[in-house]
C-alpha cells in the first residue's frame, strides 16, 4: 500500500540539479514516517553531489507551508517544494 507516496518538486537550481521538475517516492524509497532530513539524504543519493550541494542551502515547503525542522515526520501524501536561494531583487 502506498499510502505515504511523497512528491517532490523542485525549483530553478534544484530543478536543474535534479534534472526533472518533479518526482514521486514511493514507500519502497521512503517508507511511511519520514522526516524531511531522511528525504533530504534519499534526494541526494537518488541524484549525486550536485543536488546534494543545492539541498544543503535549500528552503522547503510541505503542502505549502515552510518547514524547518528536518526532524519532523512529513505527513503521507505530502508535496515537498526545494526552494534553492535565489539571486536578484
């Protein structure tokens, strides 16, 4: 049952780094329960360093909401936004 199905959407830099604007993670990837630092190491083992530099400077949203605490269980069903920093003003 995937009922903690996960997606992950990525934006400007992070996007480039992952090379897709979005991907979904499945139980067998990240089981149920989670945290958003056990996805952070998921993400960046799935793409290589690239993305992993970009992850380590990154904001996130979960179903909208700004999340900073990596330790927190993601809700199922959750959508994950990677915000790299962006330039300009």
């Amino acid at each position: 049952m995937a009922d903690s199905v996960i997606t992950v959407r990525y934006f400007a830099g992070a996007r480039a780094a992952a090379g897709m604007p979005e991907e979904t993670l499945t139980d067998e990837v990240l089981p149920g329960g989670a945290t958003l630092a056990q996805l952070v190491k998921v993400l960046g083992d799935r793409h290589g360093q690239r993305l992993t530099t970009v992850l380590t400077a990154a904001s996130f949203l979960v179903d909208g909401l700004s999340w900073r605490d990596h330790d927190r269980e993601l809700p199922p069903g959750a959508v994950v936004d990677v915000l790299p920093p962006f330039a300009g003003g």
